[in-house]
C-alpha cells in the first residue's frame, strides 16, 4: 500500500508531475475535466533551457525538438517610431544558448507539448476525461475528491494543477474558512493583477515573411507585438495592448467582438517593411483575446490539497515562462516527495504533519524564483507595451546594444540555478555542453593570469619606484 496522488487538471504541470510520479513507482489518478486530453486553445507555448531539461529527463525533449523543427530565430525588431534593428550577429540566439547549456529556446503549441507529455506515460489509464471537480474533502489519514459526475477518488494528497481559476484552490480555501483558519485572508483572490490585455494567435504565415526561422518584436504608442515562427508554415503571435490596472474579480472577460474590435484598431500597424498587422491577423488559424493577469499566491497549501502551475504562480506570457515554471513546480513537488518517502518507508501512510511539512517546503524552494518570474514579466511589460520616454530610450537605444547579451546571461543564470528531477541523471548534452564550456573557459584563463602577473609585475616595479620619490608614510595609509 504505497502512495497515491490525485492530480487535477491534464495541463503541462499535471502531466508533467503524472510522468516523474511514474519514474519513481509512485500511483497517481489524473482527473481532467475537458473531454480531451489536449484540445487546441490556440495556444503556443515558451520553452526556456530550464524547462526542457526536465523534459529531457522525461524523455520528451527529442520528440518536442522535432515537432518544432528549425528553431534558430534570426531576431529583428520595429522600434517605436518605425525604425528597424536586425540582429548583425551570424550564429542566433538559440544557437548560442544550444552551445553553451545544451538547449535553444523553442515555441511550439501548447497542444503538441500536452501530447506528448501523455504519449510518454506508461499508464495512460490514470488518466480521465469529463472528471471536472466539484469538492475536495480533507480527512484525517486520507483527503476525498468528488467529481460533477458523481464519482468519488481517494489518495494521500491531491495536487491543484487546473489553472488559475483553480477549483481545488477555490476548495481549499473554503476548507480553511470553514475550519475556521487564519491562513487566508478573505478573498484570497484579490491580489490577481492585471493590467494589459493580449490577443494570442496562431495564423499561416504571410507571403511577406521569409521562410527562414523569425522572432519579431516590434513596438508602438500602445501596443507591442510578439512574432515567432511556428511548425507547419505558420507562425505564433501575440498582440499587447494596455489595460487601466484591475484586480481579483474586477479583472475583464472579452469576447469575440471585442477581440475583433482591437483587431481592427490596430490592421495598419507596420510590422515588417512589407507587412501590416492586417495580413496577420486576416490569415489567422486560432485566435483569443485574454486579459493578461499574473500573481504569486501567498500560500499554496493546506492540509492535504497544493496548487502548483498557474493555480499557485500565474506569470505574465510575455515572461514566457509560464510553462517552464510550471515544470519546475513539478520537479521540486516530485524531489520533496520522493525524499520524504524515503525517510518513512515506502509502505508507510504519510500522516498530516509529514505532508504540511512537504508542502511546506516546497513553498519555500519555489516561491522567490516564482516572484521574481513574475516581476520580470511586469517590467518587461511594463517597458515595452506603451510609448514613454523611459520606454523608448529603453527598446530604441539599450536593447539593440546590450538587449541580446542581457537576455542571455539571464537565461543562462536561471537554468544553472533552476530544479532538476534530482534522483534521475543529467541528460548528457546538458553535462555535455557545460563541460564543454568549463574547458574552453579554463584554456581561456591561463591567458588571463599570465596578463594578471605580468600587470603585477609592472605595478610592483612602478610602486618601488614611485616610493623612491614619493615615499609612502604613515600619514598616507590613514
């Protein structure tokens, strides 16, 4: 009688957690409530280095590669004003990131990354359609979840991973009030920000664009918009527009009259030399315009019910790292589990105190890498959706001096920091890449130090001479 997991919602971190509960002999049900596993949103999906790590312990990293073929962007931006910048640099900026920590960037949708993440699990049968939540039960060695078609799973804990309109957290929260606890405040929810809007899309690609690989960006008085090539001839886009500041239940719904009115306001837009946002969007395939809310919940947890994904850290998509923190919640989750499972006995029921303690700690690992996800992407947004002094000396003058290398060692910085699956190996072209680096780094600093030494030797020589002249006494060294 081993450990059982209940998982709500068929999303990249409920899947993802489904594959390394598997890696481990750890049981699971997945309970997603769409009456397919991976329906098309519309969606296409950022994957940073540190997400396809994990995906590359999962054994999906090839599969996903594949699916999104050629992904060496050649980068450009429209700057405000309409002037252009093309990246002068031969070898991109995937290329770069692949050399030095074994991955590139890559976007593809979000339906593809689902699918494979369930072709790759050994017991397909865990997972059910049509099982939308309706409660959750905490109990004293088990916690209950009742689904709208009346059936009912029991497991040691159940993991929130439906979104941002979470129901599991809805219900956790309701136990809590319930129980009459201080944890939360009373409405939870209130925090939720938003300030801009963003039409996503997925259109064929225009006869103006190359047929190379591209991300473009590009940037007006109120808008800026994301472009990226996608599989299959296509390509991603995003269009931001601002939106007066919102919270919690304030926060805007649009429909598809409002999506086409902003369409329209912004059709002569010039985003390349030969193409308007018209020809993009009149040759879409799927498009949503969404209100772009982002938060870091304060607590994921109680009892035996955690949030992880956008139901505990909601980022901004122009962070594109959404889906990459979600991994990484998964991958601590699994790390914490797989350790406190180890100190019990495999056997051993895990009591409530053993699971807030888990819980606890992986709050604690996640929840300033989430934060400071979350303020990236508010600054990011917060720079480029609207024309203002700073914003324009900002994406005009900075970024096409120091924008690339910036972006670069950031994302380079947060891989070698980021979660792995710590009881499974490295993939070897991650080691690979960073042994690669160290020896090309180390043949570097012998150079180095030579010029340290001899820079040494010649202030030593200056220092002794200049103290013939100028002797150096004590009132000087106070």
């Amino acid at each position: 009688m081993g450990v059982k997991v209940i998982i709500v919602g068929g999303s990249i971190s409920g899947l993802s957690l489904a594959n390394m509960l598997e890696k481990f002999d750890i049981d699971y049900v997945l309970l997603e409530g769409h009456s397919t596993i991976a329906p098309q949103l519309g969606a296409s999906l950022g994957l940073l280095p540190s997400g396809l790590r994990i995906l590359d312990q999962l054994g999906c990293y090839e599969r996903i590669q594949k699916i999104a073929g050629n992904t060496y962007y050649k980068a450009s931006m429209r700057l405000f004003g309409g002037g252009a910048w093309d990246d002068p640099k031969p070898v991109t900026f995937s290329e770069k990131l692949e050399e030095r920590i074994g991955y590139p960037q890559i976007f593809v949708d979000r339906q593809s990354v689902i699918q494979v993440l369930f072709d790759n699990l050994k017991f397909p049968e865990r997972v059910l359609t049509n099982k939308r939540v309706n409660r959750v039960e905490n109990h004293q060695d088990k916690v209950t979840v009742v689904t709208k078609d009346g059936s009912t799973y029991t497991g040691d804990f159940v993991v929130g991973a439906d979104g941002i309109h979470s129901t599991v957290r809805q219900e956790m929260w309701r136990a809590a009030h319930e129980e009459q606890s201080n944890l939360f405040s009373s409405d939870p929810f209130q925090d939720l920000q938003c300030e801009s809007k963003c039409i996503f899309g997925i259109s064929r690609k225009p006869a103006a664009l190359p047929k190379s690989p591209l991300q473009i960006n590009a940037f007006f008085k109120n808008c800026n918009y994301m472009i990226i090539s996608a599989p299959e001839d296509r390509i991603y886009w995003f269009l931001f527009a601002p939106l007066d500041k919102v919270f919690g239940k304030d926060i805007p719904k649009f429909s598809k009259e409002d999506e086409r009115a902003l369409a329209e306001k912004h059709f002569q837009d010039r985003l390349t030399d030969d193409m308007l946002f018209e020809d993009l969007y009149e040759n879409r395939l799927q498009t949503s315009l969404v209100s772009t809310e982002d938060h870091v919940f304060p607590r994921w947890h109680y009892r035996r019910i955690i949030t992880i994904g956008d139901a505990a850290h909601k980022l901004h998509p122009i962070s594109a790292q959404g889906g990459n923190g979600a991994m990484e919640t998964s991958a601590v989750l699994t790390n914490s589990l797989v350790a406190t499972i180890k100190a019990h006995g495999s056997d051993t029921p895990l009591n409530e105190e053993d699971i807030t303690a888990m819980f606890t700690d992986i709050q604690a690992k996640r929840f300033q890498r989430a934060v400071d996800a979350v303020n990236q992407g508010r600054k990011t947004n917060s720079a480029s959706i609207k024309e203002t002094v700073a914003s324009r000396i900002f994406v005009n003058h900075f970024f096409p001096r120091f924008g690339q290398s910036l972006i670069f060692k950031l994302v380079i910085k947060n891989t070698l920091t980021g979660p792995v699956i710590e009881d499974l190996p490295l993939p070897s072209r991650h080691s690979e890449a960073l042994e690669r680096h160290k020896m090309t780094h180390s043949r570097k600093w012998p150079v180095f130090w030579s010029f340290i030494s001899v820079g040494v030797g010649l202030f030593s020589i200056l220092l002794y001479n200049h103290s013939q002249f100028f002797p150096i006494t004590r009132h000087d060294l106070l």
